[in-house]
C-alpha cells in the first residue's frame, strides 16, 4: 500500500520535472553544446566551435587511430604502435582532443547531458562505424565506485549504452570493474599512468562467458595516453577475448 502511494507520488514529481523542463525549453533559448553563445537551433553546436572542432578522418594509423596528415596504405601503423604495440587491437575517435572539444567532454561529465550525449554519439558513431560493425559487445571503461558516486554517474556507460541500441549490440555496463582506487591520470606522465592503472581493472565474474571469443568493444569519453585502454585490453584478452576495441569521443594527438 504504502509502496504504491510512494510510486504514485514519484510518478507524480517526474510529470511535474518534465513539464517544468519543457516549460523552461521553451523559455531560454537554444546555447551552443560546447561555448554557450546563443545558437538558433536547439542542440547544436556555433558556427565558431563547430570551426575549431578536429574530427578525426583517414588516413590515421590502423591500430591506435593516431592522424596521418599524408596516405602511408590502410595497414600502416603510428611510429608509436610500432615502438611499443599497444595491447587493444584498434582504437578510434571522433575528434582531436583540443580547446574545441574540451568544453564538450567537460560538459558532459559535469553538466546537463541529456542533450549532448546524443549529439557525440552521432560522432562517434561515424568514426567507429567498422568497430560498431564487427562488435560482439559494448562495455563502458568503468568508473570506480566513489568516484561514480560524486560524478553520480559514468558518462562513459552512457554513450556506450546509445552506442549499444545504435548498432543492435548487448550492452554490458558491468562487463570490467576497477579492482582499485587509481588517482586521477591528470598530473601524471606516460610511464606514471602506466603503473597507474595496470592492474586496476577485471573482468566481473559474472560476465566472464561473455568475453570468450568475442570482439570487444570499449567505450570511453577520451583517450590519453592509451594505458588505460591497455590495462583494460589485457585482462579481456586474459579472459578470452579475441578483439578489443576502444571508440572515445576525442583523443589527444601529440604533435
Ligand atoms: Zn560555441
Ligand atoms: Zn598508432
């Protein structure tokens, strides 16, 4: 009884919050996605931005993504592969991680997504359309516990789960859990994030049939150096994957 009345209000409030958003839409008018200047249609992205945004097109190296500015052949590999070939198969991303995209990543950790997320699943979902298409499944690199908590959500798991019912693809959001508390990745260099986050993720016991001879693909708002991909790649080819994939949103490119 009192369970029903306490859905009954629930129901209640959420028709309220909704016609209090639609009564707000209508009021404020459309801000760019990504600076927040006055755009003239909802959800989109300035003139100015749209300009400085960096997508990410071929020819780039076929297995981190790294952009080539000449054709080199389809199978060619970054100098950076080459050196030290990293464990994930391929990695793509939409768009070059710069002052263009940063406000968006930023904006959709922080801020009201709702309306964003769709807009960068449609990039990536164009950058990674051969991923998409040869994925068995669809993960998010996972946030720990905490931190999901403070952030109140993985931003990641939410572009991975429109990707998922894009390309008609199980979603697994707990497909890898961080077995450890990794600092921030922000302050430190490439052989610091390294050890950062080796041994910070696993395959959740509960999912490990669903890696077995499967294609794998990761999703995750940005890349950075890659190790966080690779520590991720390793344990799921441990447990038996036979391809991981990783899609962001943007990637930093290193001149
Ligand atoms: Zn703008
Ligand atoms: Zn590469």
């Amino acid at each position: 009884m009192l369970q029903d009345r306490n859905q009954r209000i629930e129901a209640v409030l959420a028709g309220a919050k909704a016609a209090g958003r639609l009564a707000i839409d209508l009021l404020l008018p459309p801000r760019c996605l990504a600076c927040g200047v006055l755009v003239t249609e909802a959800s989109s992205i300035c003139p100015d931005c749209w300009s400085s945004l960096d997508f990410i097109t071929k020819p780039y190296c076929a297995s981190c993504g790294y952009p080539f500015e000449y054709e080199v052949g389809e199978a060619a590999v970054c100098a950076g592969c080459e050196a030290s070939p990293p464990r994930f198969d391929r990695a793509r991303a939409a768009m070059r991680y710069n002052e263009a995209s940063k406000p968006l990543l930023l904006r959709l950790k922080h801020a009201d997504k709702a309306e964003l997320a769709p807009v960068l699943v449609r990039f990536m979902a164009r950058a990674g359309q051969e991923l998409l298409g040869s994925a068995d499944v669809i993960a998010p690199v996972p946030l720990h516990r905490w931190r999901l908590l403070r952030r109140r959500y993985n931003q990641s798991a939410l572009l991975a789960k429109s990707l998922a019912a894009e390309a008609g693809r199980p979603f697994l959001p707990e497909l890898l859990v961080r077995r450890r508390n990794t600092p921030p990745q922000g302050q430190l260099g490439r052989e610091g994030r390294k050890r950062n986050v080796a041994g910070a993720f696993a395959v959740a016991p509960t999912h490990a049939e669903a890696v077995v001879g499967r294609r794998v693909l990761l999703v995750d708002d940005v890349m950075t150096s890659g190790a966080t991909a690779n520590a991720c790649a390793v344990v799921l080819k441990r447990a038996g994957a036979e391809e991981v994939m990783l899609l962001t949103v943007a990637r930093v490119v290193l001149a």
